[in-house]
C-alpha cells in the first residue's frame, strides 16, 4: 500500500495545498458553484475517517508517483481532486490539482493531462518544500 493510500485510509491527516489549487477552485466554481462544495465535503469525510471505498484511489495506475484522487460525481462528469502524502510530511495530504472530466473514452485521455499536472505540481512542491 502507498503512504498516501494508507493516509487516505485511516484519515487523521492535516491538509495543504499547492499555490495553483485556488485557481483551479475558482475556475470550476465558476462553472458549477457547487463543485468544491462537493469535493470539500468528501476530503473532510476521508479525514474524519469516514470515507468509503468509491470515495478515493492511491495510487493512481498511470504514472509511477504516489499521488491519488479524491473523487465526486458532477452532474455531467467527474471531479478529480489529486493528492499526494509526502513521507517527509507524517500526516499530512498535500491538494494538487483539481479537475473535471467527462465520462467515456474522452475522461479518460483528460483525466491523462489532469494526472500529468498533479504531477508537475507535486515535483514543483517538492522541490520547494525541502
């Protein structure tokens, strides 16, 4: 199991965020107010320990990194919140990226670029925090 599966599992974790998220936030929000509402609310049940397994997913088959998503149903898509718990921080998830996708074949090639930036931010924030 990654640390940030294991994190994710059994909550109890403090949370950061990249410098970038806010602009993410803000852009969905435009488009549908009540995305971080939704997204907010999930990431607060997973830290209460109280998420279900459909909540999330770590790690993320894509790319060979720990990073994660937290995941909600939009009405005409999927959110994605990525995140990743960095060893170096105990108990702590680090917000990356959010993100929207369509279902089908297309999410998935989105979904594709999405992970990409987590991960961008994640070395940006790496390289950074230490």
């Amino acid at each position: 199991m990654s640390y940030t599966a294991e994190l994710l599992s059994r909550g109890g974790f403090e949370i950061g965020y990249h410098l970038l998220l806010p602009e993410d936030v803000r852009e969905y929000m435009a488009d549908d107010p009540q995305s971080w509402p939704d997204i907010r609310d999930v990431l607060i049940r997973i830290k209460d320990a109280r998420g279900r397994p459909r909540d999330w997913e770590a790690p993320l088959a894509r790319r060979n990194a720990d990073v994660g998503e937290i995941r909600v149903r939009g009405a005409d898509g999927h959110y994605r919140l990525y995140v990743h718990a960095p060893r170096s921080h105990p108990n702590f998830l680090l917000l990356l990226h959010l993100g929207w996708k369509p279902g089908g074949e297309e999410g998935l090639n989105v979904q594709d670029g999405q992970i990409d930036e987590a991960c961008a931010r994640l070395v940006s924030w790496l390289t950074t925090a230490q």
